[in-house]
C-alpha cells in the first residue's frame, strides 16, 4: 500500500495539500469540458468533451479513494490557487459558444494542469504516488493532443 510520508522537503500536509490542489484542478477540468459540451453545436466536439469529462471523473475518483486511504480530508473547496483560477477562467470562455474559443480556452487549463502535476511528480515528496500521478498526467497530455488537432481543424 502506498504511504503519504513527509520527506526532508514537505510535510505530510504540505503533499496533501499538493494533491488536493490537484484533485480540484481535475474537478475543474470536469466542469470545464461538461461546460464546453454544453457550449459546442458541433457534434464531434460535443463527443470528445463528454468523454474528457468522464475521463476525470475517473481520476477525481482515484483521487479521493488515494487521499481516503491516509485519512486525509477530501474536502478541497478551499483551494482557490492560480491553477484553479486558471479553469474559471476557461470555463468564461465556453458561455462565448466559439468553438476555436472554448478549444484555446481547454488548451490554457490543460497546460496548467500539466505543470502541476508535472511539478508534483518529480518532487520526492511524491515517489509514493508517482504511478498514480504519472497516469492521469499521460491522460491529460492525451486529451491535450486531441485538443490541440481539433483546435488546428477548427481553425
């Protein structure tokens, strides 16, 4: 069983709170790509964003099982950091029902994503779930390759 543990850098709270940071960008990233099927006419867009969508619910769920299993409160909607701001952001652009808009909105909230994560998991801090976290980071890169083709397809 995997083990949150401090490390001579971070706290064992400090590693939480890197994942419940995480954890809320999924979640926005969620939202965001359910905002953007809301917001797209086009039927293919609409099918690749509610597959997205489910994708990180996947992953919100993982992601909370990981946290539960070291008693570490799920509650995250404290957490308002830049990255989140981020999402909010993306998610303004979908109400514009653009969808080269909306595409470069998603291609914004993905790369701050990426950064997180990739942040988190060269980190020490974070060999304990590296596994975890090297998956869903290769499930976001995925969904930004296909972003970035329909953005080039859309343009």
């Amino acid at each position: 069983m995997e083990n949150i543990q401090s490390s001579s850098l971070k706290s064992k709270s400090e590693v939480i709170a890197d994942l419940k940071e995480i954890l809320q960008l999924v979640n926005d990233g969620k939202e965001g790509y359910q905002s953007a099927a809301e917001g797209t006419k086009d039927a293919e867009l609409k099918a690749i964003f509610i597959q997205i969508s489910g994708e990180r619910m996947v992953d919100e769920t993982e992601l909370k099982e990981h946290l539960a299993k070291h008693d570490a409160d799920n509650d995250h909607g404290g957490i308002l950091g830049g990255l989140h701001r981020t999402w909010l952001t993306v998610k303004q652009t979908f109400s514009s029902n653009d969808d080269k808009a909306i595409l470069s909105g998603i291609t914004t909230g993905e790369r701050a994503a990426l950064e997180k994560y990739d942040e988190c998991i060269v980190d020490p801090a974070h060999a304990d779930h590296a596994a975890l976290l090297t998956e869903q980071r290769d499930s976001i890169k995925a969904a930004l390759t296909e972003i970035e083709k329909q953005l080039v397809k859309h343009q």
